[in-house]
C-alpha cells in the first residue's frame, strides 16, 4: 500500500441490472426468496434452512446464486429500501424481475435504491464469503 490508497483486485465482472456502485462485506446464499426468507421489520435473514440465518441485510453485498422468486418479493425489497436496513448491492445468479422492481419503484419515489447485478453461480464461487468487495457502476467486482 503506498500513499494512503487501497489495492483492489478484480474477480468478476456483473451484468448491471440496475446501475449503481456499491461496497461491503459479501454475505453469499446459496439459494433464498425474500419472502419468507427475509424480515422485512428486521433486515434479517429468516429462514431458519438459510445459510448466514439471523445475519443482518444492511450494508452487505448479497450474492443469491439461485433467488427465489415471490410475487411479494418486491414489497419486501421496497420496504428494505424504505427503512434503510438494504443490503448495499444484490447479485443474483439469474434475474428476478420482481426483485428488481422493488429498487425501481424506490427509485420513482426518490427513495434511496441499491444496484441489482447478475452473475452465474459458477463465477459467485470464485468470490470469498465475507469477503470485502467493491462494484463499480460497470459490475466490475474487486477485492479491497
């Protein structure tokens, strides 16, 4: 490290979804649907069959490898968004539209919105859990 800078190493490369920057800690789930499987109320992961059950959204980069889709899914995010308890960035091994809808319909209430990525599986393997990330508004994944 030289001058107070903080190297970064790029692992992966996301499709953007919904564009955005984002850093955190990576929180990897192997598969999760936020209905059912995310408290609303708390930022917390639900379900008890969930890896990382308890551990708190806020903050975290959340890669879902296989998301689960849920026509409430969308509400669940839009309320995450509302009360500040979001995960800094998703990425999902496929798209989930009705996830995403839920950072759109924050956004066209000038709420605060998060960047929604996608990344196969097999690439979210080579990222560590817990891992500190960085993305750039072009999916861009780097180790910090």
């Amino acid at each position: 490290m030289s001058g107070g800078r903080v190297l970064a190493f790029p692992i992966a490369r996301a499709d953007v979804v919904q564009r955005g920057a984002a850093a955190g800690r990576a929180l990897k789930i192997d598969t999760l649907s936020f209905w059912g499987g995310v408290d609303p109320a708390t930022g917390r992961l639900s379900d008890p069959a969930t890896a990382h059950h308890g551990e708190a959204l806020a903050g975290r980069v959340l890669l879902v490898a296989e998301p689960r889709g849920s026509s409430s899914s969308s509400a669940v995010m839009l309320e995450l968004l509302r009360t500040g308890r979001a995960p800094a960035a998703v990425v999902l091994g496929r798209i989930d539209a009705i996830l995403g809808l839920g950072i759109v319909v924050a956004r066209e209430m000038s709420w605060p919105t998060i960047p929604l990525y996608r990344l196969p599986a097999d690439a979210q393997a080579r990222i560590p859990d817990g891992a500190d990330l960085r993305i750039n508004a072009d999916g861009v994944i780097r180790l910090t």
